[in-house]
C-alpha cells in the first residue's frame, strides 16, 4: 500500500516556521493514520467473527436462538399492544366525577346529606368520534344512566381489501367490486373505574359486550333492555359489587322483530343461557350477581375471593386469582380459572379455561380417538418398499412381512393426516367464534366457510354429501369432524345479517346430519319464523323442545311464534 513512512522523509515534507517542525501537522498525520489502522483491525475482527457465526445476527445454540426468538415475539407483541393503546386512546371519552369528586373519609358525612342525583349520558354527553366509554372516579348517592340513545353511535368496520370475492369462470353473476364497510351501532366498550356509592344503569348496545370494572365500592351494575348486550364482564379489585341482568339479551341473541308493528327486536336469547356469558372477576370481595326475568329473580348468587380460596402464590398475589361467574344447568356457579400452563395444551378458543370445562375437552378428545380408532381399524393400507399395496382386512395384517411398511388409512387419508384436517377446522372454527362474538358477523359466516371448505378435505365426504342430498332426516350420521356444529353457528351468523334463507339452509342442514343438535334445529325455527312461515317454524320450535324441554329459549321462541301464527289467523278470517 505505497512505501513506508519515515522521519525523514516526513520531517523533510513540511517544516515550521523559521526551519522549524510543524509538530502539529505530524500529529494530526500520526493521529489519522493509528485510526485507519484501528478500522482496518475492527474490520478484520467483524469478518472473523461474521465467519465464526458470532456476529450477533446467528444464533450461537439452539438454546440462544429460542431466546433471540422468544424476545423478537415479546417486541412484537409490545408493539401491537401499544398500537392498541394508542388506537383506543384515539376513541376513548372519560366522564368523570358525574356525582361528585370522591372524598375523603372525614367529609363522608355531608356527602351523605346531598340528595341522590340521576345523571343521563346521551350521544351529546360524548365527544366526536369517541366509542369507548369511561366512567370514573365519582361519589354518589346517585344513579348513572346510559341511554338507549347511545345505541345510535356509529362505527364502520373498513373492507378488507386484501380479499377478493369468488368468482367462477363463465358465471354471469360474478361481481368484482368489494363490499362495502360494515356499520356497528352502539358504544364499542364500557370501563367503570374508580365509583363509589352509585348506581350504573345500562341500557345501551355494546359491540364487543365488554364491560370492565376496577377499584369500585359499593357499586350496582344493572344492565337492562333488549339492546342492552354485557356478554363479557370483568371485575378486578372491587368490593360490595352487585351486577344485575333485567331480561338483558345474551351476548348470542338473534332478535326476532315481530312481523307489521313497530315493537322492534325481541329478546329469544336471555343473558346466561349462552356458554360465552360470563363474568370474571378477581380480587372482588362480596360479589353479587343475579338475573331477572319479568321483575322477578330468576337465578341469585354470591362470591367472595377469599373464601373461594384465592391464596398467594409466589410473587402472584390472592387479588390475581381468577374466577369466573356463569349459568351452568340453570344456576349461576362461581369456578376458578385455570393458568395457562394447567391447560394441558388443550384450547378452546380464546375463552380462559375451568377444571370443569378441561375435564369435558379431555373427554371429548378421548371421544373423537376413539372414534377415529374405531372407523379406521377396518381399512389398512399395506405399501412395501417399493410404494406398491392394496387396501386389506384387518384379519389379513398378521401375515404381512415385519419390513413392509403398514400405514391405517381411511380411503385415501392417513390418521395423522385426518388429525391434521380437523385440528385445522377446530381453529376456524375457533376464531368463527371470536368473530361472533366480537358482532362481526360476516367475518364470522368466512371463518366458518373456511372451516366448512377445510372439513370436505376429509375422508368422509362424500358420505355427508350424499346425506344432506337426500334431505332425509334420520338417525345422526358418523363423521370425523361434527360438521353441523359449524352450519348451525353460521346460521346464527346469517340470521344476524338478516339473510333468513341461508340462515334456513345452514339449519336445515345442520339437522339433516344431526337431527339432536337442537341449535341447529332451533336456528331453522327461528329463520322459518323471520320468513314469515309460523307453522313450519312451529313445526321445527317444537322438535328442539322436545329434545330440550327446560330450554327457556325455545319456549319463548315457540310462544311467539304460536302468538304470530294466531294474529295472522285472525286477520284472515277478518278479511
């Protein structure tokens, strides 16, 4: 890299004044050079260490790279939620001290002396824009009433752009334009922070059927109506809380609209009798929960953290112990949420998991197994080592040779691969379910035709399309993934958006291959009964009560369709 350099010919080069030598020119020169030395050694050191694999951007150990994986995953999820965050900011209105500010314990006495106060929040009471409310930090005596007028908010879902729609070759229906945006009416969620001494009066939709209480006393929640929808209630860190549902639809609710008047949606579905209506509280002493129904108690329960046995546990303490409140064969039973790592593995959606519901999947897994085991051992596929085989009896497998290679199949499907199908259907399916829930029903109806779509990958096809092609209701058929299941909660979805034929197909359907499903059955009564067509849908109401004759729905879906059925009997003979 060109000669080296010496004192000589670098002194010579450049002198000072008066002969002298520029001493700082040399050490300017010297200084440059010991730098380009240190990069060209750091270079050197970075390319050794990018050849070794130790640069930091490869993982040294599968221990290392798990780890680098592991903290990746944690930014991410980081991000999301600050995405989140800020998203819900954005919408987010706080009303607080409605009542009064909360005061000290000094001054309780002359709070007690104001007269109860009853404050209504409007469309007027919440900023532009805002859908999620707050109600916080306030002191009553007072009540706090959240009008059905709230119901009027509007939110739009955009389109989904990176779907396209289906389209067929040579179909003169084919449409290429996207739908349009998907309105939500209602406030989004409801957070109830820091009240004491109050009543809250819900009687507003809720999109996501959310309420969230935190650090409230001597606080009554009373959600009441036919729009108003708390499916999901969480309560943390509260005391003397008491949550009442008066003929508060569930978080499933299908409204039936009664045909000529202007009465407007009817309750079928009550809050509790869905499995989804829950309400999860921790660190929540003397908790009250009950349901009415005509103004009178229907189901009544208490609970306390302390005596359900919340104890500490490591660095967790008793307030983070999480039980859940839901109706379970007509009663409302408090159960401790399991932790995640207790699950087994064993999902069920995005819903926290009990004791009682592990022991009902561990069940139905082993159920499934079994039936699996039981359709297969019949047909097994015998391949030697060249690929060749033909399907054999099970009475033939002793006299295969010990290297052929012996794989059960059913028709053209291996266990495992029957495995794989169907635990890629129970996560549609699962997040169908989410989506339901959330009110997005039209992502619900395409999760759960992608579950439907992935289930005619199995086996058993055609057995069920022959079936449902008959229209023959008769004995349940087998199948290697319950598929009904699926049709009848696609119904639900169809009935929601006010398709009633399809939602009528779906349930037709559903009872075709299981006639004891009675969802299935109920959710054709209920689309027969939207159609107009009373007697059919009596027809059908009255099949689903005779398989559950305690379900309250169905009772109250078949009286009013008998009622419909009589009005329209009269106008006849009228006319």
């Amino acid at each position: 890299k060109g000669k080296p350099m010496t004192m000589a010919t670098s002194t010579a080069a450049k002198k000072g004044v008066a002969g002298r030598i520029d001493y700082d020119s040399w050490e300017k020169r010297a200084s440059n050079l010991s730098k380009e030395l240190d990069e060209e050694d750091e270079q050197e050191k970075e390319a050794a260490a990018s050849a070794l694999g130790l640069d930091g951007k490869h993982a040294r150990s599968q221990a290392e790279a798990e780890e680098k994986s592991k903290a990746e995953e944690m930014h991410k999820a980081k991000q999301r939620l600050e995405a989140y965050q800020k998203r819900e900011q954005g919408v987010t209105d706080t009303l607080s001290g409605l009542l009064g500010p909360v005061v000290d314990d000094d001054t309780t006495a002359k709070v007690e002396e104001k007269h109860q106060e009853i404050k209504y929040i409007t469309r007027e009471s919440i900023g532009a824009g805002k859908r999620v409310l707050t109600v916080a930090d306030t002191k009553g005596p007072g009540k706090i009433v959240l009008t059905q007028d709230l119901s009027n908010l509007e939110s739009r879902t955009a389109t989904n752009t990176s779907l396209k729609p289906k389209s067929y070759d040579d179909d003169a229906e084919n449409k290429e334009e996207m739908p349009e945006a998907t309105v939500h009416r209602g406030i989004i969620k409801l957070n109830l922070r820091n009240l004491h001494q109050c009543t809250v009066i819900v009687k507003c939709k809720i999109i996501t059927g959310t309420i969230e209480i935190s650090h409230c006393e001597d606080v009554t929640l009373i959600v009441e109506g036919d729009d108003a929808t708390a499916a999901t209630i969480q309560a943390d860190l509260c005391t003397n809380l008491d949550i009442q549902f008066h003929d508060a639809p569930s978080g499933k609710n299908i409204p039936l609209r009664v045909r000529d008047t202007n009465s407007g949606p009817t309750t079928t579905l009550f809050w509790g009798q869905d499995v989804n209506d829950r309400i999860y509280h921790a660190g929540v002493s003397n908790l009250r929960v009950r349901t009415y129904r005509d103004g009178f108690v229907d189901l009544d329960t208490t609970s306390d953290y302390k005596k359900n046995g919340a104890k500490a546990v490591g660095n967790a303490a008793a307030e983070e112990v999480q039980f859940v409140t839901s109706v379970i064969e007509d009663e409302l039973i408090t159960e401790r949420v399991l932790k995640p790592g207790d699950s087994k593995e064993i999902k069920q959606g995005a819903r926290p998991m009990t004791e009682r519901e592990l022991r009902v999947l561990e069940k139905k897994k082993s159920q499934i197994e079994e039936a699996l085991d039981e359709k297969l051992k019949d047909l097994i596929q015998i391949k030697d080592k060249n690929g060749g085989g033909a399907v054999v009896q099970q009475a033939e497998k002793k006299a295969v040779e010990k290297e052929e290679v012996i794989e059960e199949v059913y028709a053209s499907a291996t266990k495992e691969e029957i495995e794989a199908i169907v635990s890629s259907i129970e996560d549609q399916k699962a997040k169908g379910n989410e989506a339901f829930t959330s009110g997005e029903y039209a992502q619900a109806i395409l999760l759960y035709t992608m579950a439907l779509d992935e289930a005619a990958r199995l086996p058993d096809v055609s057995s069920v399309t022959e079936k449902l092609s008959s229209s023959v209701i008769s004995e349940p058929l087998e199948q290697l993934f319950p598929r009904h299941v699926i049709l009848s909660n696609r119904s639900a979805c169809f009935l929601k958006l006010g398709h009633h034929e399809k939602a009528l197909k779906d349930g037709s359907d559903a009872e075709i291959l299981n006639p004891a499903y009675v969802k299935g059955v109920f959710r054709k009564g209920l689309a027969l009964h939207a159609m107009g067509r009373y007697r059919e849908a009596i027809d059908a109401l009255a099949k689903a009560q005779k398989v559950e004759p305690k379900n309250k729905q169905i009772k109250q879906a078949l009286h009013f369709a008998e009622v419909r059925l009589h009005q329209e009997m009269r106008k006849r003979m009228e006319t």
